[in-house]
C-alpha cells in the first residue's frame, strides 16, 4: 500500500471548507488520493477525510501539521494527521472465549490488518499458548472478585508501558471502570452480541432461542461509562430460524462477532471512524 498522511477533520459547516482544504495541498504539490465529505443536518457540524500521498508533499508530517494549524484555527476544526506508515499500537484483551482474538491474530499475522499489537492481556490463562506461538508477549493478570482495583491498575500499567494507541476487548468479559473509560475515550473497542437489551445476563443465546428470535447479530462500539452504550462503529445481523438450536445460534454468533470486530477494528485503524457525541462517522 502507498504510504498516505490521513487527514480527519469535524468542524461548523460553512462555505469554502473542502477548497480551502483542496487549495493548502495543490498548492503545495498534495495528491489528494481519497476524499470523504459529510455535512450533519442535525448538528450543522462537517466532517471530513482525506487521503494524501505522503511523496507529493516537500515535507514531512510535523511540518505538514505546522502549516495546517492556521487553517485549523480559522474554521474551528477538531483534527488530526496521521502517517500510515507508522502503525498502531493495539493490544487485545480477552478472557476465555478464544473466537475474536484467533481472528484478529490470523488477521494481523497474514498482514491483512496493519499494526502492531505489542501484547495481549487476559484475566485467565486459557489462551497463553495459543498468544505466545504467534511470537507475542501474553500478560495473565488475574482479578480478585472483591476488590478489582488492583487488576485494572496493572492492566493500566501494561497500557502505558507499551504506549498503547489502542485497546481492543476480544471478548474480554471485566466491565472497564470509568477512570479508564475516561483516560482512554476514543480508544477502547468492544465487541457484543445484539441482543440486548432484549437478552441481558447469563445465556443470551438461550433466552433467544426460547423466544423464537429469526435474527441474530453483533455489534462493535467505542467503550464508554455507559455499559455497552458507547458509539457504534459496525454492527450485522444473520438470518435463523425454528430449525436453528441454541448450538447452532452460538456458533453463528460467533462468526458474526469476529466479522464484525474485525471490520470495526480495521475501520479505525485506517482512520474512517469520527466521534461525533454518542454517534459515529464511519467514512
């Protein structure tokens, strides 16, 4: 893939924003390769994503920030530049259930996602083996029931020691608390069947086969205070029907979970995802 300085920005709507944007890259040689536009009827706020060849510009990416600023401050803009060819750093937590992790790691191993995951923590031990023989570093941090606080600060910790860019919950089942929530907004993706609220607690897949259910799904979100709340980045659904048993509905679940994060996380690692309230921009 060529190397692309991803350029994201949310701002009030107005006139003139996409040429004047177009106007700072042309003028400086900028090959606009990717350009995504959305205008909010609701908010009045714009959003943008653009895409620009990192070799046609004469300088680099902390310049390129330098001389954007102006232009920032002008139209008010929440933005940021990010180089493609600096991957992220994404560390995957999980628990017991091995789904979403085996495909985010048989993902990254064959290269179709582009990052770096500098470590994987898991509150059981389960999944040691099967971390460690793709070559990375597996951290069990088991959780005392009555007082949480000590493991949460370790994984905190672990966090930052590996400069973390990104957290993704691969079916990691600890409800994260809300300092951390709030340390890392924008960073945290979870990934959950959709049948809540419907379905709350222990044995969702049962509750929906008693209820005769014909569709079932997931969905990916930003992790926010609010349990299972937080802005959706993806979401999908499968047909079933009365022939389906509850075997049959978890393991379709399943597939649709780890599709779903997959797609969610690698949204966000190309930079489409814009936070906008308890609402996402997924260009």
């Amino acid at each position: 893939m060529e190397r692309v300085y991803r350029l994201t920005i949310s701002c009030p709507d107005r006139v003139g924003i996409v040429a004047k944007v177009g106007q700072f890259f042309s003028g400086h040689g900028g090959w606009i390769v990717q350009a995504n536009h959305y205008s909010d009827p609701e908010s009045g706020r714009f959003f943008m994503r653009h895409c620009i060849r990192a070799d046609s510009l004469p300088f680099g990416l902390e310049e390129l920030k330098e001389k954007f600023t102006p232009i920032a401050e002008e139209f008010g803009m929440d933005w940021q530049v990010n180089d493609s060819g600096v991957p992220k750093k994404v560390i995957l937590m999980a628990s017991k259930e091995s789904h979403c992790l085996v495909d985010l790691l048989h993902r990254w191993h064959s290269k179709e996602l582009s990052c770096d995951i500098p470590c994987v923590i898991s509150n059981h031990d389960t999944l040691r083996s099967l971390v460690e023989w793709h070559g990375i570093p597996f951290f069990h941090v088991p959780v005392d029931p009555a007082d949480k606080s000590e493991h949460f600060a370790r994984v905190n910790a672990i966090v930052e020691e590996h400069k973390a860019d990104t957290i993704v919950l691969a079916r990691y089942m600890q409800i994260i608390p809300p300092q951390l929530c709030q340390r890392y907004h924008g960073q945290v993706i979870n990934i959950h069947h959709s049948f809540l609220p419907s379905f709350v607690g222990a044995k969702p897949y049962h509750q929906a086969a008693q209820r005769g259910v014909k569709l079932i799904g997931a969905t990916c979100h930003y992790v926010t205070q609010e349990l299972d709340a937080g802005p959706i980045i993806d979401q999908d659904v499968m047909r079933i029907s009365h022939n389906d048993t509850v075997e049959d509905m978890v393991r379709l679940g399943k597939d649709v979970e780890k599709m779903v994060l997959a797609r969610g996380v690698r949204s966000h690692l190309e930079d489409r995802v814009l936070l906008h309230g308890n609402k996402t921009i997924v260009f």
